[in-house]
C-alpha cells in the first residue's frame, strides 16, 4: 500500500528505562545512615549535606539500573564516591585560593585611608593598616579573597564566582561570614 510504512520492530522509539520506585524509598529510608557517613568523612555539616544531595541526584538518575538486593549497597556506594569528590573539589579550591590571596597585597589599605595628611595622621593610618591587615589575615583565605575582590578591588559577586570557579551562593557566604567575623573583632571595634 503507497504511503503506508511501517516501521520495523527495531526502528521504533524505544521506551524510557522507568525509575526504580525503591531507591527513592531508600533515598528517604537511608537518609540518616548516608548523612552520618558522610559527616564523618567530610567532617563538615554542609559540604555532608552537599554530597548527600548529589547523592540523591545520582540515585535517581541512575535507579533504573539496580537491583533491589544490593540497593542499600549501591546507594552507600554512590554517597562514599560523591564524598571522595567533594574533597577532591574543596582542596583543589582551597589550593586556587590561598594561592590566590598569597599573590595579593595589602596595598589597596593605603589607597584606602588616603596618603595625604599629618604625621600624627601617618602614624594613626599606619596602625589602622596594621590592625585590618592582622584581623583580614585571620580569616580563611576564601573570606580574604571575596572580601578583597569585591570591596577593594570592586568586582561583582557573579564576576568573582566565576572566577575562582565557585557558585554565587558559596561566594556570597563567604562574604557574610568574613564581615561578620570582622564586625566581631574585638581589635577593629577598638578602632572605630
């Protein structure tokens, strides 16, 4: 028959692998137990949290290919390789930063407070300099380098995530806690 094709058997669309109904039991069942794990490994509460989500994401697009007796095994499998990434990732960004925040210079303190005035006011900026350099090196590298980039140097948040290769919110919370930290400073209260 002219215009009647059929298709053969192996040219039809093949369905969709369907997800297994298990794992997003397991998912909810093994919570506590792959939040514990991961804590320990990761020995931080958020970037714990991180890995269990990725976790959770990788689970659930990969659920149509396990089998229900070594789910709780394959789902630990999955939260341990995630773990073993997110420190691989936290190192390598640790590395890039601090390497970063060494390169920098504290000159942009001077430009700061100005360079004009009287020796008494020298002498007070000098010590002011001192004081802000001495509490910003408290802080973790990652709170120096937002902190820098983005009051001193005037980059936007975005600009800065992309830079160091971070999302948005990890740069804006660096942010929060390394001025809230400076607020809290017993040294540059003193001062002001």
């Amino acid at each position: 028959m002219i215009g009647d094709v059929r298709l053969a058997e192996s040219d039809k669309e093949q369905p969709a692998p369907q997800r297994h109904p298990a794992v997003e039991r397991a998912c909810v069942d093994f919570a506590v137990e792959l939040k514990s794990l991961l804590a320990g490994m990761l020995r931080s509460k958020d970037l714990a949290e991180e890995a269990y989500q990725r976790t959770v994401v990788k689970a659930m697009q990969a659920s149509f290919q396990v089998r229900e007796e070594t789910l709780r095994g394959w789902l630990f499998r999955i939260a341990v390789n995630e773990a073993r990434l997110l420190r691989r990732e936290a190192k390598r960004d640790t590395d890039r930063i601090q390497k970063a925040v060494e390169q920098g210079s504290f000159e942009w303190l001077k430009d700061l407070l100005g360079s004009c005035g009287s020796a008494e006011q020298s002498a007070m900026r000098e010590e002011v300099i001192e004081k802000v350099r001495k509490c910003l090196a408290q802080l973790p590298p990652k709170q120096q380098l937002v902190i820098h980039q983005r009051i001193f140097i005037g980059k936007a948040f975005s600009e800065i995530a992309g830079d160091i290769d971070v999302p948005l919110g990890t740069v804006l919370t660096w942010m929060r806690r390394g001025l809230e930290q400076l607020r809290n400073d017993a040294e540059l209260q003193d001062l002001w």
